[in-house]
C-alpha cells in the first residue's frame, strides 16, 4: 500500500489542491489537474518547511504535505527494492516454484536467502509460486502447510491484458486453502504477486 494525503500542488505552471499518491511507481497528484512523475523521472527531492519539492526533467513540482513532506521526500530519494517489498530478508528460507524469473532468483541469491523445505511442516519464509492457471494454485493448501505461521506464499502471476486468470479467482481459491491475502506488489512490468498468508487465529493451533 502507499500512501495518500492532501495538499496544495504545483506543478507546469498549474496550482490547485487535491490528493497525491505515494506509490511504488511514483509519485501521482489528483485535483483540478493532474500528473503523474515515475520513479525514473526523479532526479531529486527535497523537503522545505514542510513542502516536498520533486525536480523532474519537466521541472519541479511542488506539494505542501506539512510533516509528511520529510517521510516523502525519504522513500523517494530511497525507494524499496522488490525484494524489499517481498519481505525476503538474508537467512530467510525461501522456495521458488514455477517462476521463471532468474535474474529474480539471481537476486534472491544475492541477497542471502536459504533453500526451504516445503515437505517439513513450518519449513518455509516464503514460497514463491507461479501460477497462471486454475490448476497451479491448487498447491496453495499444501503449502499453507510447509510455511511458518508468521511465513507467506506469494502469488505470481501475468497482469494486465496478459493476465490468464482473475484477482478475485486467486483470493477465492486461496480463501479455499485457508489463507488470507493481505498485499500486492509490483513483481515485474509483466507479473504482480498476491501476499496469502496464515490467519492470526490459526497460527497458534
């Protein structure tokens, strides 16, 4: 999730007040005009009396968010990585199934990951299952059973246009399996990930 506030913007010539959005992609402010400025199109941000000011190859836009401006101006000069995102920490024991990916496996290599056990009972971080079909996410109540109870099983699957199977086709069959979904992330232009994880309730049975 991002985060959300309202100001005062200005930005090509143009002043007005609405809502701007923090997200993984950008920046995006929404009022009597709007824009959007992609995480790549920063060059800088900085944070004047409680004003965020974003420069930009198009030029400097301009929210007034008060106190927030600091946090803002932070986790854009400082954006997370997908890892980051993904919760998958060094040490953590992690298993790849069905995602073709490898500079995101690379990646996982990097960062110091362990190979887990998805046939030991709480064997498991994250499971990271691909899964463009019906059939795949069949494995969900499976591996609900090979993940520690504060673990998760993303969900990585085609998005867009591309997509092969519906959001709310995967959230009913993880629902099935006993899982919640709680986050989605950015896992690459073509796939997103859907975060299930154990309820609280049952964590400790």
């Amino acid at each position: 999730m991002g985060a959300e506030a309202r100001c005062t913007a200005r930005f090509d010539g143009r002043t007005g007040e609405g809502t701007a959005l923090l997200e993984g992609a950008g920046l995006v402010f929404r009022g009597p005009f709007r824009f959007a400025i992609a995480q790549a199109e920063i060059r800088g941000a900085r944070a004047d009396d409680g004003v965020l000011v974003v420069a930009t190859d198009r030029g400097e836009a301009t929210l007034a968010l008060g106190a927030k401006a600091v946090a803002w101006r932070d986790k854009l000069i400082h954006p997370k990585s997908v890892l980051d995102k993904l919760g998958a920490k060094p040490g953590a024991r992690v298993v790849v199934l069905g995602v073709d990916d490898s500079d995101f496996r690379a990646d996982l290599a990097a960062r110091g990951v362990r190979e887990g056990d998805v046939g030991r009972k709480g064997g498991v971080d994250l499971v990271f299952l691909g899964a463009d079909s019906v059939a795949a996410l069949r494995q969900l109540r499976t591996l609900k059973a090979a993940i520690a109870p504060d673990g998760a099983v993303w969900v990585v699957s085609r998005k867009g246009k591309q997509a092969t199977i519906k959001d709310v086709e995967v959230m009913a069959i993880g629902k099935a399996a006993g899982l919640v979904d709680n986050k989605v992330v950015a896992f690459s232009p073509t796939h997103t990930a859907l975060r299930f994880v154990i309820p609280r309730a049952d964590r400790a049975l």
